[in-house]
C-alpha cells in the first residue's frame, strides 16, 4: 500500500509539475489541476485513484509536495514546476542562512557560475541540515553549502517559501555561497 501512495505521488509529480499533456490535463496559469478532471484523466489513463486515496496522497506526502485549495475542488504541486506557471507566492524575507544540498561531482561547475535553476523554476533552498543532506544526496555524494540569505535578500534579491516550506530564489551568485 505505501509503495502505492508513492508510486500515485511520483506520477502527480510528473502530471503537476511537468507534463500534464501527458495525460491531457491542463493547469490553469497558477498550476491548479480541476480535482475531478485529474481523477477522471489518471484513471483513463491506466492508473487507478479514487478521491479518497488522493486526499490520502495529499495529506500523509512526507514533503508535503500537493496542495488542494480551500473548498478541495482544485490541486496542484506547491513547488518544483518545470513547466511556466505563477504560484503566486509573495515575496518573503529570508533568514539569515539557507541552505542547498548539492552533490560534489557539481561543485567545481557551482563555483565557477553559482547555483542556476537548471530545469526548475527556482533554486531550491531548505532551512534544515538535515533536508538539505537529503536533497543532495539524491544527486550523488551530498554536500551542503550555506547560502547567504539575508545578504541576498538585503541586495535586492526575491525569495519565496512555498506552502511546504521550500525557500524559492531565482539563481545564486557564487558571493553568497559559503562552500564547506
Ligand atoms: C545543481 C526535490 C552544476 C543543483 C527536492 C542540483 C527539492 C548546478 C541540480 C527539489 C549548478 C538540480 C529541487 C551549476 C545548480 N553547476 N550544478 N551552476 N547550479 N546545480 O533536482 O535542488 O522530492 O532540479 O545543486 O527536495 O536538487 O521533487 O534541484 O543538485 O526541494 O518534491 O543542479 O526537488 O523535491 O537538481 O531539488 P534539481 P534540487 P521533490
């Protein structure tokens, strides 16, 4: 059953964040999916979900990745978007230090041109140790860099946190990345 739970949250990972035409979903402008639209679409397309096992993905997600809005009749993914969307999020001063997991095989490449949002919307920044740990280690051998928030932030830098708690900046000049 839980292989389920995160075999369903690894597919509305992709269908929310990435590729909704996958399954001939769209979102509207600020990522919102219509709840019994995504239904009907994920079980057309071979996987079944009912709304209970849904609000169950939604609810016990250890990341906390989907959100529903108020009233439950829409979803999406509160972070992590490679496809262009607003989530409207308004923008937040930052602690003094953030923190970025990263692998070492890209560091040498980090400290020559800063952290870049790649295929993401945003960098994404943790405020833990141990998220961030966890975050690199998905890349290979985690490393973990202190990023100079409130410096940034003070520079004129925008940040976000998402609904999750995922600190959002648009890219990272090397200046404000202590390397370990
Ligand atoms: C690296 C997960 C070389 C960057 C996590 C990272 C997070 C550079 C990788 C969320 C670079 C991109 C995002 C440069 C950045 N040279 N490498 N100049 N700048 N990089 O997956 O931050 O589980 O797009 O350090 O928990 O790892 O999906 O970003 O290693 O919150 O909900 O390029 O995804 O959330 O990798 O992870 P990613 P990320 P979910």
């Amino acid at each position: 059953m839980k292989s389920d739970l995160k075999r369903i949250s690894k597919f509305l990972s992709l269908v929310l964040r990435h590729q909704p035409e996958k399954i001939g979903l769209t979102l509207d402008s600020q990522g919102w999916a219509n709840t019994q639209e995504l239904l009907e679409k994920i079980n057309k397309s071979g996987t079944a979900l009912n709304l209970a096992t849904l609000q169950e993905v939604v609810g016990n997600n250890n990341k906390k990745r989907f959100a529903f809005n108020p009233d439950g009749s829409k979803i999406r993914a509160s972070q992590g978007h490679s496809i262009q969307i607003d989530l409207g999020y308004t923008p937040t001063q930052p602690p003094e230090f953030l923190y970025h997991g990263t692998a070492t095989r890209f560091l040498e490449s980090i400290q020559q041109d800063g952290l870049n949002k790649g295929a993401r919307h945003h960098v994404h920044l943790s405020k833990d140790l141990p998220t961030a740990k966890s975050v690199g280690g998905r890349h290979g051998v985690p490393v973990i860099l202190t990023i100079k928030a409130q410096a940034m932030f003070d520079d004129g830098c925008k940040f976000f946190v998402s609904v999750n708690g995922v600190w959002l900046t648009d890219s990272i000049p090397v200046k404000y990345i202590e390397f370990p």
